[in-house]
C-alpha cells in the first residue's frame, strides 16, 4: 500500500511540486470552501482591487457547501462539488498563489495550464461520502459572503482529511483522457 502524504497549509510550491498524480494525502490544518458563486465574487472582488478574505498563497479550497449541522457537530454533510464548475475562475486563483483545490472530478486545460505553470494542485475526495468526511472537521466558520447561505466562504479546521492527487504539476492524472 502507497504511504499516505500528510499536508499542514500553507502549502509552498515545492510541496505542491512534489506531489504526484495518485498519490494519497491527509490534509490537517485550515483550510477554506467556496463553491460557484463565492469564487465569482472573490474574482470579482480581487479583480476591483480588493484584498481577498484569506491569504491565498499556499492556501488549499474545498469545492463544498455544507448541509446544516446537526445537533453536537460543527458542520453538517461536507461532500464535495463538481471541480469543473469552478473552471472560469481558479486559473486566476492559483496565480495569485492558491496551493490547491480539492474536489471531484475533471478539470479544464486552463486549470491544468495554470497548475503546471504556477506550482498547484488539484485533489480529489469521494462524493456521496460527506457525512464521513465531516468527521475531519473540527471546526467551522463563516468567514465571508454570509449571505451566500451554504456557498459562504469558510474557514475550516480539518484533520487527517483524506484525499488523493488527481492533477499534479507536470501535467498527470488519474484520470485516463
């Protein structure tokens, strides 16, 4: 069995460098969510001038929204979202010095242009399974864009969240094109 990477964000580039496609890792440490609309504002929002609501360099992005926490938990179900959904928006990102990005599924030739040029990558967690991933969520906080409801950015504290390499530095994946 591979030996499973652990990742404490920030990230530099060389750790994001040498990460390979396929390979496993455990995040620990803050990380940040943002879905569809809370990167369009964050774009926009960098684009007029505006700082971001977290330091972008090194920082990792889960593609979720959360359901309502139950009673005794911090967050509720924390699967994630289709990655390509966030296509338009994270080369611009990941040039101001985003790490990476966690989701599911396929990325665009934009996104992986931007991941080798700038030293990122993008991971993968297993959709249908958010109730198991919330349990490395020790806690949650909004943090931006409140009023998007389930797609404000927040700031989550995570720990041995599992993962896997999907897009690395040099152009792989796991997935067969």
């Amino acid at each position: 069995m591979d030996e499973t990477k652990t990742l404490q964000p920030p990230l530099t580039e060389d750790q994001a460098r040498s990460l390979k496609a396929g390979d496993q890792v455990s995040l620990t440490g803050v990380i940040y969510t943002a879905r569809d609309m809370a990167h369009k504002r964050l774009c926009e929002s960098i684009a007029a001038g505006n700082e971001p609501p977290f330091a972008l360099e090194g920082a990792i992005v889960y593609f979720m929204g959360p359901t309502p926490a139950r009673p005794g938990r911090v967050i509720g179900a924390a699967g994630p979202t289709t990655s390509s959904r966030m296509d338009a928006f994270s080369p611009a990102l990941i040039a101001k010095g985003l790490r990476a990005m966690v989701g599911k599924g396929y990325r665009g030739d934009e996104v992986r242009d931007a991941l080798k040029k700038y030293g990122a990558v993008h991971l993968s967690t297993i959709g249908g399974a958010g109730a198991l991933l919330s349990k490395h969520i020790v806690s949650a906080e909004v943090i931006a864009y409140e009023d998007l409801g389930t797609e404000a950015i927040r700031k989550l504290q995570v720990v041995d969240f599992p993962a896997v390499v999907a897009y690395d530095c040099n152009g792989e994946s796991v997935y067969k094109e």
